[in-house]
C-alpha cells in the first residue's frame, strides 16, 4: 500500500504539506501525493526511537538477528510491486532492480548471521588478579554497545540497496540502534512501499514500535531537523557532498556532537599500467566504457579519472575507448536534477580549454538522459585546476596523460580521498604497482587489480569508504559486515556480580560468542 | 640532559622565545628556560612526520614491537633523573612517579605485545568465488593501516603516563603512525627527558627521524597550529573540556576534517544504595574519601557526584565522610593555575544557595594545595541547575540527595556522558542496580562496583572513555590496548596478486596472525 504516509512507529499520519515526484524516463508526475514530515514528526519519531531504544538494545542476539530477517522475508513478499514501483520512481530497469532487491535482502540475512555471531560484541575479559602486587587487578569485562537511535538518509541511486532497508539501516539495526529514515524524495512510493515491511517486522518479532519510523520530505529543513534533534546519536547518508557536508556541520554544533557517516564523493581513478596497456589496451578500453556507462553512470564507484604514461599504445587507447563510447546508448538518469547537474559538469569539460572531448555517446532520445561523455587532458593541467578533479556524478570521465610515471605519483598524491583506486597491470608491471600501492592506500578504501571499482561487494573483506572527501569517516565502511562498527561503542564492567553482567561476557559463556580472555581466544570460540 | 630544545626528528634546536616552568610546592621557578616552539617548528616536525609515514607504516610486526620496547628501556635508563625533575614539576611524591613510570614503561610493553599479536590488523580475507552466479565474486582480503601523523598533546596530571610517552603515544606508534608531542608547559623537562629517550629509540631502531617530534611550548596557538596542519591526521588530547573544544572546532574547520580523541572532563558519580548504605556505610566513606583526595583529587575519574537516598543512614554517611575528609592533609596541586580553578570551583559550591558545606580538609600549609572539601545538595535543586553538575579539578565532591530510586533515575538520566559509574551495592540491592546498569551504559565508559572510579587499569578490557562531553568520541578509549583503534582505518586489496598484497593477507598467513576467512577464524590462529 502506498497513501503518502508518515510512519511514527506503528502510526501511519498523513500531513497537509505534499509533495510529488516524476517519472524521470516520461517527465510526468507520479500519484500520490505524499506527506512532507515536519519537525513535529521528527520530534514524534526520535521520542518513540528514544523510548523503544533500551528494549531494543537488550534483544538476545537470536531476537534481533530473525527481525533482520522478517524484514527481509517481507521485502520479498511485497513483490513485483515494488520493483514496478522502483522502475517508475528511478528510471532504472527491471534486471537492475531486481538484483538490488536481491542484494538487499541478502545484505538483511548477513547481517543476522554477523549479529548471531556475535563478534560485533568484541567480547573482552580480563579476569582479576588478586595477588597482582603492588595492587590487585580487578575484574574487568568489556562488550560493545549500540550508540543509540540513528537518522538514516536514503540515497537516490540505489533505492533499495541504500535506501529505507539498505545498508544504513540494516547495519544501525543490526547494532541494536533503533532507525528512522528520512526518505528520499525522488523514490517515496518505493520509500513507503519498504518502510511498511520494516514496521510490519517489528509489530510480528514483538518489538517496541519505535524501533523504525520514516520520514517521507523534500525539505532540507527535514534532514536538518533530525540530525539536530538531541535523541538522534549517530547519521548514516549517503548523496552529494553539499549534502554531506551540510550535515557534518549541524551534527558537530549540536550541545552534543555525534558522528555523521557520509558517504559522499569519489572519481575512483583508474591507472593504466605501461605493459597492461601495450597487452590488452583494446580489452581495458571495452571493460572501461561498459563500467562507466552502466546505469547511466550513477556510481559512486564510477571510474571518473583515468590516468596512463603517454605514448602511441595510449594514442590507441583513447581511441578505441572514444569509438567505443560513441556507440553507447542514452540512460535515463534517477532525477532531472541529477540529469541537469550531468549536463552542466560535462558542459564545462567540454568547453574546459585544457580539455579535449574524445567522444560522446549516441544523442538523447527522450527526458533526463545522460549522454556518455569522455574527456582527455595532460597532468601539468589536470594538477593545474582542482576543478578537473571534481567528480561528474553520471557517464563521464577524464583522460589523464602523464609523461612518466614519476608526474603519475605527482596526480595520485594531488588527489583528495577517495572511494577505490584501479590498477589495470601485468606481470611486467608488478615494480611500479608497489611503489604505488603504499601511497594508494594512504587515499582510498579499496584497491583493485585488473577489473572495475563498479559492484560493490557485501562481505566481510569490503570497505566501501575512504579518506574526506570520498566520506565524512575514514575509518568506516557503508558496505560490508564491518559497517556495524559504525552504530557501536565499547563500555567496561568491573568486578560486577554475575547476574549483572551483560549475558555476553558471564562466566561460561552462555552465548557462545568469540571472546578475548586476558588478550588470547577462549578456546570454546565458533 | 635537559637544554630546553625543541626536537625535530634528530634534530635539536633552540628558540628565543623561552618560557619556564615553576615547582608548585615552592612556587620557584625552575631552570633551564625552555623554547618556545613555533610555526615553522609545527612545519618542520609534519613535514618530517609525512616523509617518515610510508616508511614506518610499512616496518614489519617484530621492528615496531622492538621500537616499543626500546622506548620503554630508555625511559627505566634515565633513571632517578626523572623521577626527581618530575617531582619538582608537578608537586606529586615519588612513590606515585615511580609508579607512573612503571605504568608507563608497561603500558608500551603491552602495546609491542598487542603489535606483535596482530589482532590490531583486523585481517579478514574473502576468497573469490569465481562460479558463483550471477555473478563471480572477487578475491577481497582487508587489514587496518596507520592513519598518518598523529599529534598528542600532554596531559598536566599524569606527567609520564599520558605525557610524552604515554598511552596517546604509545598507541599511535603502535598503530604505525608518526607522532608529535606537543609538550604540556607544566612539565617540560620530564617532558624533553622522555622525548629525547624516544628520539633515541627511533635512531637505534633504524627508523626515519620524523617518527617523532616534540613541541615544547605555551601557547595555544602552538596546539592550534599543529591540529591545523594538513599533514596532522589525528589528535589525541587530554585536558580542560575548553581546550578539547577548541582542538575539536579547529579540527573540523579544517580543508580535510580530522578525528580529534579529547579526554576532557567527568564527574564520575557514585550511586550508593540503601542496602550497602546500611550495612557498611563508615566503611563505603572511608574508601570515598580516600579516592576523593587521593593526589589532591587529581584524576579524571575523581568521584566529584554521590547519589544516594534520603535516610538516616545517608546522615549517617555523610557525617562520616565529613569527619574523615576533615582529617585529610592539604596536597600541592600541579600548577598554579589549577590550584587557583580548583578554589573558584569550590568557592562557587560553598556560596551556592542550594549547597550546604560538609567539611573541608586540614588547612593549607604551602602553595598550591588543595583543601578537600565537600558538599551537599539534594536532587531536586541538583536538577534545577546544571552548574553544580559541573567538574571542579580536584578533591571535591557533593553528595546529592535523592527522595527515592525514582528522582535517583532523574538525576543519572540528566547527567552528561562521563567516563564512569561506580555502583555500592549489596545482594539485596541487585534489582535496583539491575535496572539502572542499562541506562548508565548509555551514559558512561565503564560501570564498576564496590570500589572506586581512580585506578585505571591498562589491559584489554578498560574503557576510558564515554559518551561527549567526558570525551570527544564516545567509540573509543584512551587508556588500554583498544586505544590503538583510534589511529588505524581499513583498507581492502581486490583481485591483487599475492605479491602485491600486504604481508598480513597474504596466502599461507605469513605473519602467523588472527584471520577471518569468509567470516570465520582460521585454526592456525593464536
């Protein structure tokens, strides 16, 4: 059911203040209209996240981890409704979607595996020493704890994946936190259409209601009111840097502080290594246009930057990667704000005069369609204007061509921090990769060799983050299990009697978790 | 020696710009005058610090442990010097130097154990799966880098333990980052002895000089320049809450954001319920007031807030802690202008409408000593006005009376976040404590029982730490092996060949370290 509700727990209201969104591959508008939250909901959303918070905290591991997994079932169960939903909120194409749904609901399921587990606890016992001279050493059991009730922004291009029950919530929830989403505006109905399996999951696993609320709006005023609010203890988002950064500020003026996890912007560079380039220059460039031009290009991994020595081999390159390009098809992009910030980023690239334009993608056949853009320049220019290093959120990407691989360190070490770095290499290539590698992982969250920083893998090994700008937290991921850590924090326990001690770290180990005792495994750990 | 340079890597230089310190037990001054480190000091030491970073990030598990070590072996090697230049800086006695420096020397120790343990590198490998459909999975493996520069800013109160050497150092070169001391001014030649033992470390382990810098200085635009300077990837602080926020505000004005670790201010209350109050309570005040005025009642986690209920047992108690604490000797405080902040804050509680004085200590007999004092209110006025809530450095303290477990609750539920709580409780006590632990853990670091706040273990377990303003960053500690989480961020390597992969992932597990593989440990680890 979709009637443009707000949900405050269990309660579904309606406000007087609308808004609606379009059908970006048709321009029209989509019915219904749907509330805008106001600070009165948000007020009414973090007061019920607040009460439910201490119930929700002290689920045993087996209680959360199924609610997780209603959640998933009930995602499930809404349906080709909500991919028919999602398809006319995002412009986005039925496979996609369904493979989102998929990771979605796999992303649920791993994570009540990570919260059965229980290593998220990071259970820790230093038991007492009371002949320890010159003074006894106490008890002391230590187990992390969630943070408290978080605000979750919904991104606009995986409304799914990142969205009402993505990777934020999930991980919040996972953590014992509880969750109000403040919607995206260009996908509400699908926003609504998930919200509504969320709180149904709460209602069935017998939670308190204020678990997860869902703040529908268009309004920065919305997103601003909720991170300011005093109940909220931590912010996942993750959208435009403007956004980011806005509420980096409201969350550090706050009375209190709290840690905003944004994930917010990267140009993941790609580097072309000589011999990979002389081997299988016309395969990278196949493996380059169809991963920048997927989806419209509207990636946070999407390589944005390429960066190769020159020479004929790359002479070849750019070509065949121009002709390649010039063959690609026009994708409806997620809004026609996202469409027209595309246009005017690769406008001035294309009339950029240190900027040469390779080649475009086939013309626009309709509204809100990004034409393929790909661009070259040299690196004296590129570490000339920062401006060449912004990211183009869409299909387009810039050509870098260095003389040597000494003015190639001088770009990477000119780059903010981001999301992946690439490394397109051979064997015979493997000496100037490891001289970069070190200085890589000093400015990105993940390196990879000889395939595409597109697809982003839910894991343990993932680390979807990296160094401000690409986030507001490089010390976090927004993928993968390790994101729980996020929403946590440790508290101490010493010397407390046995039945006041968190289950997690009594004697005996009745959860049968991982723990450290006195620094070394206890040998009864999965 | 002690000549009053600046160190910059193995390089020792002089300013003009001097300043000198004073005993605060006879308010002389002390020689030698020290320099007065600037900007181009700042600069000098990151810029020294950045060079050396790729360098020490990449030394192998053994080398850094080593480096510990040798830091740990130089400072027992100064020898009496120390222990008698830091007894005429701070005013504090030997037995507790002594035992300072033992702490200090173990707590590296243990941070070259935890090194070479490695569990610190968080090792996660998710092996590819190539059939997997629909799509393949690459090969992922994780671990944990160094962040980069880190500054550390000596705390006045524990000369050698959270000084120079001390656990925001430790931990940072544990982590493989480069640090910079910025030295305390209250201690600078207890400051230059350990700096120029660590400096030495650095030299005879083989390491680049920038691994470490020390800043002697007192000014505080000495600090802000060095939270300011972009290569500076972290700060580690312990103080006043208005320097705390100060770094704080410096550090997120900045072009790239950086995480500030500031330990600043607790009231640490103790919660004395009726039963334990009945049973023992001369006993429960003379361990209160013992922790009370321990080292002039110079500690973070001083017990300066007792909650318990109105009854003539608390009359009972609270006429016996008077009677003690006005026994108690006045202590020289560490600088004079603690000792002048300490009497304002006790002068404000002495004059307040809504406070009664219980006692004071014996009468000061020399500069800078604190007269312990004591007072109390009850809850209701203790709610009405927040500034009786705030730290007072030193041996003071209120006891707050509460009408019963209700106004209690109130008063712990409108405390700001502190470092501890401390619960004297007996068996009959239990179900009152059992329902206040929930809501003191979302509230403190560390929740102990039948004993007292100071005496901060360093082990695995500790938390020092707590939600803003006890400290900066709520997910973290400054004390215990955990501390090393401050200074480290994930990098993942996708698809990279094995020899291009960091040592610690590598096929085989070279390093013989704790590993998940697809979410589970591997047998061979420790």
């Amino acid at each position: 059911m979709i009637d443009g509700s707000i949900l405050i727990g269990a309660d579904a209201r309606q406000a007087t203040t609308r808004f609606t969104t379009v059908n970006p591959a048709t321009g029209e508008s989509l019915t219904p209209s749907f509330s805008s939250a106001d600070r009165d909901a948000v007020s009414a959303a973090t007061a019920l996240a607040q009460a439910a918070f201490p119930a929700y905290a002290a689920t045993d591991l087996p209680t959360r981890a199924a609610f997780l997994e209603a959640i998933a079932d009930n995602i499930v169960a809404i349906g080709d409704d909500l991919i028919v939903r999602a398809m006319a909120e995002s412009g986005l194409p039925r496979a996609r979607l369904e493979g989102e749904r998929g990771r979605t609901v796999g992303q649920l399921k791993l994570f009540a595996q990570v919260v059965r587990q229980g290593d998220w606890l990071d259970a820790t016992i230093d038991p007492a020493l009371p002949d320890r001279t010159p003074l006894p050493r106490p008890d002391l059991r230590r187990i992390n704890v969630p943070v408290g009730p978080v605000a979750v922004f919904g991104a606009s291009n995986f409304p799914l994946a990142f969205s009402v029950a993505g990777g934020d919530t999930a991980s919040a929830l996972a953590a014992g936190c509880p969750v109000i989403v403040k919607g995206h505006p260009a996908h509400p109905g699908t926003g609504e259409l998930v919200a509504r399996a969320i709180a149904a999951a709460v209602a069935s696993s017998g939670l308190p209601a204020g678990v997860f609320s869902y703040l529908p709006g268009d309004t920065n005023d919305l997103g601003g009111a909720l991170v300011a609010d005093p109940r909220v203890q931590a912010v996942g988002f993750t959208g435009s840097r403007g956004g980011g950064l806005a509420l980096m500020r409201i969350a550090a003026e706050r009375a209190q502080p709290i840690p905003v996890y944004a994930e917010m912007s990267s140009i993941n560079p790609v580097i072309v290594f000589p011999a990979a380039l002389a081997a299988r220059g016309s395969e990278i460039a196949a493996g380059f246009v169809q991963s920048l031009t997927m989806g419209a290009g509207q990636f946070c991994t999407n390589p944005g930057l390429i960066l190769a020595l020159d020479s004929p081999e790359l002479d070849a390159f750019v070509a065949e990667a121009g002709r390649l390009l010039s063959g690609t098809q026009p994708l409806t992009m997620l809004t026609p704000g996202i469409h027209a910030s595309f246009d005017k980023g690769v406008e001035a690239l294309a009339t950029h005069d240190a900027v040469r334009t390779i080649a475009r993608g086939c013309p626009s056949a309709g509204p809100n369609q990004a034409v393929g853009a790909l661009f070259e320049t040299d690196a004296s220019h590129f570490l000339a204007d920062r401006a060449l290093g912004h990211e183009v959120f869409g299909s387009s990407s810039i050509i870098v061509r260095c003389r040597d691989l000494d003015e190639l360190a001088q770009v990477i070490a000119g780059l903010e921090g981001q999301l992946t770095a690439t490394l397109q290499l051979d064997a015979a290539d493997e000496p100037a990769a490891a001289t970069l590698i070190p200085v890589l992982a000093q400015r990105v969250g993940r390196i990879l060799a000889n395939g595409w920083p597109t697809g982003v893998e839910v894991c343990h090994a993932m680390v979807h983050g990296g160094p401000y700008p690409a986030t507001s937290d490089g010390r976090t991921t927004s993928v993968g299990t390790l994101a729980i850590d996020r929403f946590l924090r440790p508290v101490a326990f010493q010397n407390l009697a046995p039945t006041l001690l968190p289950v997690a770290v009594r004697d005996g180990n009745p959860w049968d978790i991982a723990r450290r005792v006195d620094g070394v495994r206890e040998a009864s750990a999965r």
